[in-house]
C-alpha cells in the first residue's frame, strides 16, 4: 500500500537496503485503475530487460529496509522507508 498522495502518472522505485546500501531495486507504475494504490509481485522477478530475476522473499530476509521514492499528486519527490527489522522472527512465528 502507498500513500493516497501518490501520481499514479509518476515511476515508483524500490530499493531493498542492508545497512544503509541498496543492493536490489526496480522503478515500475501504478495502475492508475485501483482505488487504493497498492502492488503485488510473484515470489521470483523475471526482469524483462535482462534474464536476472530477483527472489523477493530472499531480498526480505538479507534487507533491514526497503525504501519507496515516488512523487506525491502535486509534483513533489517524497520518500517512505519500511523498516524490516525483525522480519525474520515474525515470519518464523506464524509456524510456532
């Protein structure tokens, strides 16, 4: 889920970080269709411009934050951090 703020007109990027580095990220577009702005991906990510592909629970678990760049509905750059710090352990609870 993003902020209502969001242009859907605008790229959204992505950057899965560990310690302050970005170590995998892509820059996509909302469907501007759905009411509330919001993305779904497969556990593995074919990138069309290469033959790389991205295991997106993997970048989970090596990431300590994954930060959102996008640009809000009156043109301004803004930036949301998701920290995810004890993602590990809370993943592992659901089968404890």
């Amino acid at each position: 889920m993003f902020a209502l703020d969001i242009d859907p007109a605008q790229q959204v990027s992505m950057t899965f970080q560990k310690r302050g580095q970005g170590f995998a990220g892509m820059s996509f577009l909302l469907n501007p269709a759905i009411e509330i702005p919001a993305m779904a991906f497969p556990n593995i990510v074919t990138f069309t411009e290469s033959t790389e592909t991205l295991n997106m629970f993997q970048a989970h678990i090596d990431s300590d934050m994954i930060v959102f760049d996008y640009t809000t509905k009156e043109g301004n750059p803004s930036v949301f951090k998701f920290p995810l710090a004890g993602f590990n352990e809370k993943y592992l609870e659901q089968f404890v």
